[in-house]
C-alpha cells in the first residue's frame, strides 16, 4: 500500500493503524463527554466511582496496544502473507463479506467464553479481570484497559484466532481490526448519541455493556464486541431499559421483569 509516495506494507499498516483508529476514535468521544445530557453516568460518577486514574488507564492500554503490535508482527511473518496477493488482485466483495462475519463470529465466540470464565473463576477475576471493572464508569479510551494477560488472552489471541481461520489477507485485515477497534471504543464510551449507527444496527452496544460494568450485571452480558448471541442461547442476557435521569442523561436499567435464574 502506497501513502503519499511511500511504500508502506499492508502487515505493517494492519499492526499499526487499529491503534491509531483506537486514540482518533476514543478521542472524538473524550471531546463530546461534556454533553451531559447524553451520557450513561454524570461526570460527577465518573470521578467518585471509578477506582483507577486517567493516566494509569492510558498506560495499561499503551503497554496492551505494544503487546498486540508485537504478536501482530510475528503472527504476519508466520503466516508468511506478504499482502502482495490480497492487494493486487481485487477479492470479490461477497468474499470479503463472508470473511468479515466468520472474524466477527470467531471473535465473539472466544471473546464471550473467555470473558465469562474470566468472572467464574475467583481467582482469574481477582488478580486479572478485575483490573477492567475498576472503571465502573466506561469512557472510551478506557475500552482496552486490561491487565497485560487478559489483554494478551482476551484480545491479541481472540484477533489473531480471527485473523487465522477468517482466512482474510493482512489488507483485509487493516479495515477488519480498525473496524472492531472502533466498535469496541463505541461500547465503552459512555455515551447513547442520537443516529448513532451500532445503536441502530446492533443490540450489543454502550447501554448494553454498561450493564455488565455495574455490580448487578457482572454476570451478564459477556458479549463483545459485535453480537449478543451467546448470551441470548446461553442464559446471560439481561435486557434493559433506557430512562432519562432528572438532571440529565440516561441511566440503563435491567428490564422490570426480568427474572435472576
């Protein structure tokens, strides 16, 4: 792939360019968190409840984000992909379809069942996941902050599983990882924005992962980042409503008749 006269590799560009995505994207939100009367918490919950700092949030996802780069480097040459077939021949676009929903399928697939084992096992929730639930209160560029192995579990492994079995090429992969990248930012941004397509097109969202953040939904809605299947076939889907709080905002809470098992 060519970028202002320079030749950049597609391995190179799939590394990279998900974690520029990921601060672009989580950054746009952190300039629209004043917009109080779309938010899923006041600012005020934010500070008083969440139990990390800003600036350790941001070191745990640059030490996850340096992690992923790695794998992702060793994982293309590995595979031995140097993109040049994927890039000069031009995939029909029901290939790249079939491509990006088996990914989406595999990711959720492990995602779901690693995350779940993460909160059923006391001491893997404990010492690891734990670390995700410190933010009580999502904010988007919080969306990745992990401990190193949940992280190393959890993401790089469910991405490269992915990557591997969708059969997609590293410059497929650009647009599959920025696109999960962006997904996952939007579920945890705290935010229920009016036209916001994911809202419109998928039931896992920013209210439906919110859920999960509180002590009430621990242990439901594990699904991340795309569809919520596994917790509909699995029993640990647990609908909710949107009502709009006196002093602005919205608040998710479990539906009236939903029922603990």
């Amino acid at each position: 792939m060519e970028v202002r006269g320079v030749e950049i590799s597609d391995e190179l560009m799939g590394t990279f360019v998900p974690i520029v995505v990921y601060w672009v994207y989580s950054g746009i939100y952190m300039m629209l968190e004043g917009l109080d009367y779309y938010r899923l918490h006041s600012k005020k919950d934010e500070d008083e409840k969440n139990l990390v700092s800003k600036r350790d949030v941001v070191k745990g996802v640059l030490l996850q984000q340096a992690i992923q780069a790695i794998v992702a480097t060793v994982l293309f040459a590995v595979t031995g992909n140097d993109g040049e077939a994927g890039g000069s021949q031009q995939r029909p676009i029901i290939v790249l379809a079939k491509q990006f929903f088996i990914a989406m399928v595999v990711l959720d697939t492990w995602q779901y069942f690693m995350h779940r084992y993460m909160h059923q096992n006391k001491f893997l929730y404990r010492h690891i996941h734990s670390q995700h639930h410190r933010l009580v209160v999502p904010y988007a560029f919080g969306a990745l902050y992990n401990h190193p192995l949940e992280g190393l579990i959890l993401d790089t492994v469910g991405g490269a599983l992915s990557f591997l079995l969708s059969g997609m090429s590293p410059r497929a992969s650009i647009f599959f990882f920025s696109f999960a990248t962006i997904k996952t930012v939007d579920d945890h941004c705290g935010l229920w924005l009016p036209g916001n397509l994911f809202h419109l097109f998928f039931r896992n969202n920013s209210a439906y992962h919110d859920i999960h953040h509180q002590l009430y939904g621990t242990k439901y809605n594990f699904s991340q980042p795309f569809f919520v299947m596994w917790d509909k076939i699995l029993g640990t889907y647990m609908p909710y409503t949107l009502e709009k709080r006196v002093e602005g905002g919205f608040e998710a809470r479990p539906t009236k008749d939903f029922k603990e098992e």
